[in-house]
C-alpha cells in the first residue's frame, strides 16, 4: 500500500546506498564512499567484471558496457525490477522496513 508519508526523500534519508547495494550485490567487494566496482552488470549478460560501478555516497549506478545509468537506489530499483516509480517507494520500503 503507498502510505502518504512513504516519498523519495524518506527513502533516500532512511536508506544508506551502501547498505542497499551490499545486499543487492552480494558479489561486489564495496567499500564505503563515492565509486565502487559493482561486480558483474545486473543488466546486461556480463561475464568481465570492471565495467559496472556504483556510487556508496549517492546511490547512483553506471555501466560503461551496456550503458543503464541511473541517479540513486530508487532509480536502480525501477530498472531491475522493471518497476514504476511509486511501486519502487514501495518495494524498498517494504524490503527495508521504511513505514
Ligand atoms: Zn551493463
């Protein structure tokens, strides 16, 4: 259910990138601030690691194979999910306990 109280701020304020993406990536070796490797690409059929990164700071993710880039966690989420905005809000605050 979208809640009134459940927007985009509220997400990214509650939810670090760091550890949204240690969970979602479980294979990448991430530290904690700015650019990381992110492992293999979720997005395209990837088998050379290098070539994703994800930013720990802000939540923002590129691949310089396939090209998806996106600005934060919402953003990723809508893509690998295949999600509308709303429903991401929704997805990451039901994952991560954020009503
Ligand atoms: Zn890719």
């Amino acid at each position: 259910m979208f809640n009134k109280k459940l927007n985009a701020d509220y997400i990214k304020r509650s939810l670090l990138p760091f550890d949204f993406y240690r969970h979602e990536l479980p294979g990448a070796t991430l530290k904690k601030h700015s650019w990381n490797d992110g492992g293999l690409c979720c997005f395209h059929a990837d088998n050379k690691p290098g070539s994703f990164r994800v930013n720990l700071t802000t939540g923002a993710f590129k691949c310089f194979s396939c090209g998806i880039a996106g600005g934060d966690v919402i953003a990723f989420t809508m893509a690998v999910y295949g999600l509308e905005f709303v429903e991401a809000l929704a997805k990451l605050a039901d994952d991560w306990g954020l009503i």
